[in-house]
C-alpha cells in the first residue's frame, strides 16, 4: 500500500516537474501578442498614407486619417434618424501586430448607433504595426463617435 502512495505521488510530482519545465517556452510562442498602449508606444502604427510622415508627426497623421475614414464612410443609421436619437458611442479596438483591425468593440446610447460605428471601424485598412524596441505589437486604440442631429 505505501509504494502505490510513493507511486502517485512521484507520478504526480513527473507532471508538475513537466508543466514547469514547458510553461516558459509556451510563453515565449506568445511574445507577439504583447500590447502597448498608443499612448505609450514607441512606434505608432501606421495608417496608409502616413509612411513617408515624419517619425515625430506620425501620432498627429494618424489621428487625421483616423477622423477623415470616420467622416467619409459615416451614414446616420436611418432608424436613429426617425426615432431622433443621439448620443456618443464609444469604440475600442486593437490594431493587431500583422496591422489588422481586431476586437472590435462599442457602447453607447443605442444599438444602432453602435453597429453604425462598428461599420465604420470595420472599415479601416490594414495598417503598418506598432512596435515596441524594434518587435511588432498589439496596440489597443479608443475613440468617441459622436452622433447629433442637426
């Protein structure tokens, strides 16, 4: 009986020793998805557009591009036009390290408006990534849509 208890326990302890021995390399595979926040970031993404920009004017190229896609594919859902709703959506999304636009996600005042700016967001291009020393990373980005009627 005592050696079946040696044995588990032994057996066990193989486990554990292999769980620790793994863990580190399964958290080297996830170096990519690092994020640094935009505000942070070393090297901002690159929206299209803002390649040949100055380093030091790429943040400021990049928040005009951000609000003239936000401009020309704005649509006032017909729905919220009728029943005169209004309000601030807020979005949050990340700019993945391959500089696609991930993990879109809104809240405001109204379904309709959020979807509307979900659209929006979907829409932009794929961008240059955001590194950090000199490593691609994920970078979260927030921005307000404003809806009013005028």
């Amino acid at each position: 009986m005592f050696s079946y208890f040696v044995f588990i326990i032994l057996n066990t302890m193989k486990k554990l020793f292999l769980i620790l021995i793994t863990l580190p390399l399964v958290s080297l595979g996830q170096e990519s998805e690092i994020e640094v926040p935009f505000a942070a970031i070393e090297d901002v993404p690159i929206f299209p557009g803002c390649e040949k920009v100055a380093k030091s004017e790429r943040r400021n190229c990049f928040q005009q591009q951000i609000n003239a896609h936000i401009t020309t594919n704005f649509r006032y859902p017909k729905i919220a036009f009728e029943r005169g709703i209004q309000g601030r959506v807020f979005i949050n999304f990340i700019i993945a390290n391959d500089g696609e636009i991930t993990n879109i996600r809104t809240r405001g005042p109204d379904e309709n408006l959020e979807k509307e700016a979900h659209r929006i967001i979907s829409l932009l291009p794929r961008m240059l990534p955001g590194k950090q020393n000199g490593k691609k990373v994920r970078v979260p980005f927030s921005l307000p849509i404003t809806f009013r009627l005028q």
